[in-house]
C-alpha cells in the first residue's frame, strides 16, 4: 500500500522594523501631510521615491523637491486576482506613474475598475488614506482623475523615524516520503531517522538521500529520545513573538545513534549550566497534544548523567 505524502499550509512571518535616515524620513514626514517629495540629482533629475545617493556620482543627495500629487502613467500591469496584503481588495492596476515635477516613476495601485479604463499615458491623482502615519500605504491607491490634487495638510507631529514592514509568506508543503514517515512517527510518540546503506550514517530528521555518498537512505530507524548537546547559544536578546523569556539555550542535539545533530530548547537548568557534552532527553507534551509535528517534544532537560566524552561528538560540531 503506496502512503499519500503529508501536506499542511505553511505560514513564515515577521515584522522588519528599521531606521529611515534623515532622506527617507522626510519623504515619509511628507506623505502624512498629503505631500511627495523627491530629491534632485547632480544631473538634475528629480527623483522619486528620493535616493539617499546619487545614481551618477553616488554621493548623499540632501536637495529635497516637492512634486505633485498628481502624473502620468507610464506602464501598466493588470491585477485580476489581489492577494493578500496589496493595496486593493478588488481587480487593480500595478503602474509606473511619472509625478508631475518628477523624472523617475513611482509604483503604485491604479484603481481604474477594469482593464478597458487602463491606458498608458492615462492622469492620474493619489488617493490618500484616511488615516495617515507616515508610511508608503498612505498612499491609498492611484485614481484616474483630470481634476487637481488635493491640498497638503498642516502636521505638527513629530518626524517619521521608523517604520514596521510586516513580510507574510504563506505557501503549502508537501513533506518527501521520509519525512512524512518522520512525522508519522512523532504523532506516536516515535523518533524515526534513515540510515545509508553506504556509509551507515543515521539521519534524524531524514534526508531522501546520504550527502556523503548520494544514494538512498532506504532504511528506516528508530532513535531514542536522549542524546548529547554539541553546540549551543545562549538567547539574551528579547524579539517580536518570543515564547520563552531570555536568558535560554538553543542547542544542537545528537540522539544516540544519529549522525547528525538537530536544533531544539534546552530547559530545566540555569542557561549558564548548559554545556557541550551534556546528555540530555527529551521532554514530551501531554499525549492528547501530540500531532505530525517535532513541535511534540516540548524541550530538552539535562538526565543528571556524567558528560558524554568529546570524541563521541567531536565530528558533529
């Protein structure tokens, strides 16, 4: 009986947080007010969005111009399925549009309704957010429009120093034929590596194929669930999503019988007490937790054994 492979959706994500500079600060400053602004080059062309350098000479470009709100289009690409996270809900248009004042193009959303209204060489005007921060997406959208631009806003709020840029990928994984057997294993509670039949190296988790000798790892294994820490590092530093509070170790372990470590918590001592040679064993969530997932071994926790001698783990540094 031929086993279906595992697939489950998958979602990376994080939010980049970074300091603007001062050219970039005003150009964010700016799109709060209701304003675009670029910056003028030694060769005289407006840029916009404004370069911190320029292209020509690659010295700091500091002559901020203001240009409208209001240009041209110069390309066009038709959106009919948004995805999530673009400027739209609904069918739009991703355009090169030259500002009046400037001489390089933004990329921006179009909101035309359909493709037959899109054209090159169409005017078009910003559509502003309603609520404003001092961001790209303060720019709503582009708009067809012969009709002036709206009038900046006064702001005395403080300049746009920073910004967050949540990047969101969401993809689906279908596992190979090992790890789903992997993976099976952990919903019983099973730790299952591949061995070579060429060198007879044990992985854990299993690769298709032996990267020593390139032929198949046709031999499944199953490991017990202790082992030794080979190297570790010490997480001081508190970051966005952060499940357990600093000071704690991430440590690679090596299961007795494998031949390559994996990367797992060590908990249940003081992070300065985690050491290389340590044996360890894992720390199992309640059974009714348990699914396709090495998220079922909750972390690592020192077993009170002497250390394991360095010759047992020098080769899997």
């Amino acid at each position: 009986m031929v086993t279906k492979p595992l697939s489950a959706p998958l979602e990376v994500g994080f939010d980049y947080t970074r300091s603007l500079g001062p050219t970039l600060s005003r150009f964010m400053t700016a799109l709060r007010q209701r304003r675009v602004t670029g910056v003028r080059g030694s060769d005289g062309r407006v840029h916009v969005p404004p370069a911190e350098y320029d292209p020509v000479t690659a010295e700091p470009l500091t002559e901020v111009v203001d240009v409208a709100s209001t240009g041209v289009v110069r390309s066009w690409s038709w959106a009919a399925e948004p995805l999530e996270g673009q400027p739209l809900d609904r069918p739009f248009a991703w355009a090169l549009v030259l500002l009046d004042g400037a001489d390089t193009a933004l990329l921006h959303a179009v909101d035309a309704g359909s493709p037959d209204r899109m054209r090159t060489g169409m005017r078009v005007r910003v559509r502003w957010a309603d609520d404003r921060v001092g961001a790209i997406t303060d720019i709503a959208c582009f708009e067809p429009s012969d009709e002036p631009a709206l009038e900046p806003l006064d702001d005395d709020g403080d300049p746009v120093t920073m910004i967050t840029s949540p990047v969101r990928l969401h993809y689906r994984h279908t596992a190979s034929a090992e790890e789903s057997s992997f993976l099976r294993g952990l919903a019983e509670g099973r730790l299952l590596g591949q061995r070579c039949p060429a060198c007879g190296k044990v992985y854990l988790p299993p690769r298709p194929a032996c990267p020593t000798d390139g032929v198949p790892t046709a031999e499944e294994v199953e490991l017990p669930d202790h082992g030794t820490v080979t190297t570790f590092c010490i997480v001081n530093v508190p970051f966005l999503g952060q499940r357990i509070t600093p000071p704690y170790v991430a440590a690679y372990v090596l299961l007795d019988g494998a031949d390559i470590a994996f990367l797992h918590l060590v908990l249940g001592c003081a992070a300065d007490e985690v050491r290389m040679g340590m044996r360890v064993e894992a720390v199992w969530k309640p059974r009714e937790e348990w699914g396709p997932t090495l998220q079922n071994i909750d972390h690592f926790r020192p077993t009170g054994e002497p250390d394991a001698p360095y010759d047992t783990y020098s080769q899997h540094l």
